[in-house]
C-alpha cells in the first residue's frame, strides 16, 4: 500500500480529456464520477465531489503537457509510489516523466505505456527557461 495525495505528470503528447479521465480513475482505483480534469483552475469542483482533480496546462518541451493531479488522502494498493504512474501509462498509452525520489531537480522517471521505467536527465539550460528537454 501507498499513500497518495498528488503528483506533476508531464506526458509526451496531445492526449484527449476522456483518455486522462479514463487513465486517472484506472491508476488512483477511482471510479469514473469521482475524477475531474480541468484546463482552468476557476473550474475546480466543489469540495466532496471529486476524490481526485487533474488540472491541464500545456507546457515547452519534449513533454508538452502538465497533468498537475490533486488528490484527496488515498491509499493504493500498489508496491512503490510509481505503481499508478505505470498504471496511468498504460492505460494511456503515453510516455510520461515524474519526479524522482532524489533533490536533484534535474533528473526525473520516465515511465512507457509497457510499465517500463528509467530515470533520465534534463537539459539544465532548457529546463532554466521552463522547458522539459531530455538530455
């Protein structure tokens, strides 16, 4: 089991809503109507009507969106704290990057829609300018 309450997503490509949708709720073991994803943050829900909230924004670089998740205090029955993330891939079918466990703010975990998962670097310089290059 692990403990769950949000996490910066940045996926490789345009993915439609009800894709994020779909793969959010598979990933957190949610069901559909307790999900959320929203562009604007003026969309938030009401409090007590969604478990969990992926905010959208587009974003530079080799991963040109940012799924932001918020999530109420979940438990997951999962072995590490990328369990939902390979989950959320692949369902998906999206590459996508996280954060690493590390302080180092230039290494991230790729993880592929096959469950595989590696740590990679960004471009220091790229990432100074708000973008997310793979080294």
């Amino acid at each position: 089991m692990i403990d769950f309450n949000g996490i910066d997503i940045l996926l490789d490509g345009d993915i439609d809503d009800a894709t994020l949708h779909r793969g959010l709720a598979c990933a957190l073991t949610l069901p559909e109507n307790r999900v959320r994803i929203i562009h604007d943050i003026s969309d938030y829900p009401e409090r007590g009507t969604a478990d969990a909230v992926g905010v959208v924004s587009s974003i530079e670089g080799d991963f040109p969106l940012l799924l932001s998740v918020q999530a109420t205090p979940l438990q997951l029955a999962y072995d590490d704290a990328l369990g939902p993330i390979r989950e959320f891939c692949s369902t998906t079918g999206a590459r996508c990057l996280v954060p690493d466990d590390e302080h180092n703010p230039y290494t991230m975990w790729l993880v592929s829609p096959d469950r595989r998962t590696q740590s990679v670097s960004l471009d220091p310089a790229a990432l100074d300018n708000e973008r997310y290059v793979l080294r």
